[in-house]
C-alpha cells in the first residue's frame, strides 16, 4: 500500500492535442543475473571476453546437450523479488518461447510464462518530497539472453557472438501503473537502485546488463480510473511496446514521441495497432519493427529437459534473514539517526558505495556537518573530476581528520577548505598538515585579547558608531582576524568583542 505520508502525482496531460489525453505506460524490465555462470550451464558470464569464448555444449545447442539449472541465479531471482515485496512462489515451472532468431541457436528461448518464480510485487517511487507513485510488479521470471549479431565486420556477411547466450535474466514486467515520462525514467531508476543494493544485477545500462521494453498507450481522461475499477485493459487503448531501451533519457523521449505519434492518429480518425517499435535517438522518432507477437505465436510449452523447480520455504527465509537494508529504509534511518534532510539523504543514499561513505565519516561526529561536507566537497570535487567514489583522492579517515579539527575550534571552516584541498592533490594526516604549515586557529584567549584591545584603542570612531548600531560590531570581527592573519577562532573573537564594546 502507499504511504499514507505520500501525495500521487497527477497524471500526464499532452499538450498541444486536440482534446485532452492521459498517458499510460508499463514497463518490462531485463536485468542480467549477477551471477558467474550463465543460467543453464557453466560457462563464464565474463564481460569483454574474446567472441564466443565464453559458450558451453549446451549453450551453443549441440545435440545431446540436457541444461542444469544454476542455482545461485534461482537464489538471486528469490532475492530480487523479497526485495520488491514480492511473492516467492515455491513452485515454478520453465517454458519453451519459440521463434527463429541468427543468434538463437536452439531456435527457442527458455523461459517462464505459465509458472513465473516470484509474484506479485511493488516500487515506491518518490518524484518530489512527499509525491510518489506506487507501481505493482505483476511477476518476475528468469530466461536465457540470446547472443549478439555483428553486422559491421564485413560488407557481405554478417557474425554473431554467442558469449551473451544462456546468460541469465530476471525479466521485471510492471503493471500500467506509471502515468508519464518522468515516472517511467524514475521508475527504472529505482529498480536499478534496489537491484544494486540488493547485489542480483550490477544495472549497468550502457553494456546492456538492464534494459527496458516499454508499452505506451494514451486514453481520454477518466478511462483509467474505470480501468482501475474493472481492470479491464480495454479501457487504456492500444499499446505499443518500444523495445531494448538503455538510457533513461532515450526512455522520456521515446515515450513522449510514441504518445503524440498515437494522439495524432486518434485524432485523424485513424486507428493504433499494437505493435513493436524501435527508438532512433538521432530521428528522435520511434519506428516500426514488427507486429505485436501474442503468447500463442511463440507456441509456449512446458521445457521436457527441465522439471518443475520446487524451492522450499526455509531456504527462502534464509535468503530474507541476510537482505541488506534497502534504500528507502536507509534514506529513513539516515534522515532520523543523523538529521538529515529529505535532499540530503537522497544523496547519500544514491548508491551503496557513498552511502557507506558517508556513515563511516559520520561516526560520531556531527551528522549533517559530516553530510554537508561529503556531499558539497568530496562529491562536488569528484564529479567535477569525473571519479567514483571509489577512487577519490581523500578517505573516510581523512575527511573524518578534517571535520574533527573543525569540532575542536583548531581551525575554521575555510582553513578547512584550504586544508582538505591539500590533502585531496597531496595526501597526508589533516592535523599533521595543519600543524606542520601553521593552518590552526589562535585559540588563546590572552592573544587574541590583545588583539581586539589593539584594534578598539586604534579606532575609538567606529567604537562610538558600534555602540550606537550593534551590527557594527562585525567591523572589529573582522579586523581583528584579518591582524591575526586569519588565524584567530571567530567565536572567540565575536564573544570578546561584544563584552569589550558593552553591547
């Protein structure tokens, strides 16, 4: 169920039609196992390897070749689903979907459509502070990833690389749940989120590890809400399913382009077909691949090599007592152990990598200095660079160094910036350094008393305008740490000129 704390977003209204339309969007969503060994044998999942090294007997389909199923990917499935509240079904089944491709060997792909192996499920996916859609997971279910046609190698034939074959994919398949382009990208980034905190697929878009087919439709207002009432689908329009997107902004455009093509042909007259189309991000135009297949035409049967998978229930309650603390739940606990706002947390939270860098520098330290400073220092300075986390210049131990100097007043906050740049190009011990080049504030009283004395008695003029105009006061503030070469602790000073002026 939603949040009662959260608001749903209103739906997306297409501009500049003729009447007003809402779109509809669902998704299926592949994401690679994470996993060493494709799904059915042992061959390695290794990404870069040379072309078809990577193919077992029964990959490349020879004859008399039976598939094992690879336990671990099962683990990894059960997984994925507990961390999307999903339903484990003990019981599931694989299937034959069979169709003709170059690089599908067996001329089918093992799947699941009757018996998938997790259920029903859900993401909650914020879009502002206190806005967020909910979006059902219909199913998940494991099938083999086909391999890869190469058509660029030679004028007059083409190759193909079956290392990717047999690999092992989760396929997400959401329901019509998002309502505009926005949702969809920030849907697919939640998951990808969830699927590396959760460690079942590394979301690496750009090698194709997760991937999205998205189904657009657009209807009249009102039409979802009786979709909701009686889901019946035939209130939603036509769908159209864009196929293998990888960018989350290829997602909005494709979306956004597929709506108006549909609102165009309603408003002609005309009538949508359902069918697979395919994004050009240089047209930026979605363009027909092929008709919409149905399940029959890949007449599924149950796989004869493989036998029902039954799967028990303490071995699922095993896999559930070690889950990791998942995102939001992390965001929630950061926001009230360290006080954090919702933006802040947000941030750290983005990847597991800097949310543990964050908690080792915040250890007993102040939460949201520690956050300030990781987030507008360390990770404004690394984007800027274009490093990870990873490989920043400066550790947990060395910011941590930074921050405790500037709890202990023995230096300020922009000795501290002048400091943490010296140990980013540097390295080093921070109170070393600062020790070593003189970098600490002047926190003797007797000094800096001296000081402010020197300043009142050299101008007894701006003495008489403080007293008359309290916000003066900084004037001598200022004076004074400029005397002490910037040195000396700005409370002491404000404090010691205050009683010194009488304010």
């Amino acid at each position: 169920m939603l949040d009662l704390t959260y608001t749903l977003p209103k739906p997306r209204v297409i501009a500049g039609a003729r009447h007003d339309w809402e779109l509809v969007i669902g998704m299926e969503i592949h994401a690679q196992v994470a996993s060493n060994a494709k799904l059915f044998s042992g061959a390695s999942t290794q990404v870069g390897s040379e072309p078809n090294s990577n193919v077992a007997f029964v990959d490349a389909a020879m004859p008399g070749m039976l598939p094992v199923i690879n336990e671990f990917c099962i683990e990894q499935a059960v997984r994925t689903g507990l961390g999307l509240k999903a339903q484990i079904n003990l019981t599931s089944a694989f299937d034959r979907k069979n169709y003709f491709y170059p690089d599908l060997p067996q001329g089918y792909q093992i799947s699941q459509l009757y018996h998938p192996i997790v259920g029903m499920g859900e993401v909650l996916v914020e879009m502002s502070p206190g806005v967020a859609r909910l979006v059902r997971i219909e199913r998940i279910h494991l099938e083999q990833d086909a391999g890869k046609s190469i058509h660029d190698m030679d004028p007059a034939m083409s190759f193909v690389d079956f290392n990717r074959t047999g690999v092992a994919l989760m396929e997400i398949v959401s329901r019509p749940d998002l309502r505009g382009p926005e949702e969809a990208a920030a849907y697919v980034a939640k998951l990808r989120q969830i699927l590396r905190y959760l460690g079942t697929c590394d979301g690496n878009m750009q090698n194709g590890n997760l991937r999205a087919d998205v189904n657009v439709s657009v209807c009249r207002p009102g039409q979802y809400e009786k979709y909701q009432a009686t889901q019946d689908f035939g209130h939603l329009g036509t769908r159209c399913e864009i196929k293998n997107m990888n960018s989350m902004r290829f997602i909005q455009l494709a979306i956004d382009f597929e709506a108006r093509r549909q609102i165009a042909i309603l408003e002609d007259g005309g009538t949508v077909h359902q069918e697979t189309r395919l994004y050009d991000p240089d047209k930026n135009e979605t363009r027909s691949m092929r008709s919409k297949e149905e399940a029959h035409d890949y007449r599924y049967f149950p796989d004869p090599d493989l036998l029902p998978l039954e799967i028990e229930q303490a071995w699922v309650d095993d896999i559930a007592a070690q889950m990791p603390e998942l995102p939001d739940a992390k965001k929630a606990r950061f926001m009230g152990d360290f006080g954090l706002t919702d933006y802040d947390a947000n941030v750290l939270t983005a990847d597991l990598e800097s949310a543990a860098f964050f908690e080792a520098v915040a250890a007993g330290r102040d939460g949201k200095m520690a956050a300030n400073w990781v987030i507008n220092e360390l990770f404004g300075r690394l984007n800027k660079q274009g490093l990870a986390i990873a490989d920043s210049p400066v550790s947990v131990a060395q910011l941590g160094g930074v921050l405790d100097l500037i709890a202990s007043g023995e230096i300020s906050g922009k000795m501290a910036k002048d400091l943490f740049e010296i140990v980013w190009t540097e390295g080093g011990d921070p109170a070393a350094i600062a020790a070593a080049r003189g970098m600490k504030q002047v926190t003797d009283t007797g000094a800096i008393e001296a000081a402010v004395d020197a300043i009142i008695a050299e101008n007894p003029g701006q003495v008489e305008k403080a007293r008359a105009n309290p916000k003066l006061a900084g004037w001598f503030v200022g004076q004074v740490i400029k005397s002490t070469g910037g040195k000396a602790n700005p409370a002491t000073v404000n404090e010691m000129v205050t009683r010194k002026l009488g304010l």
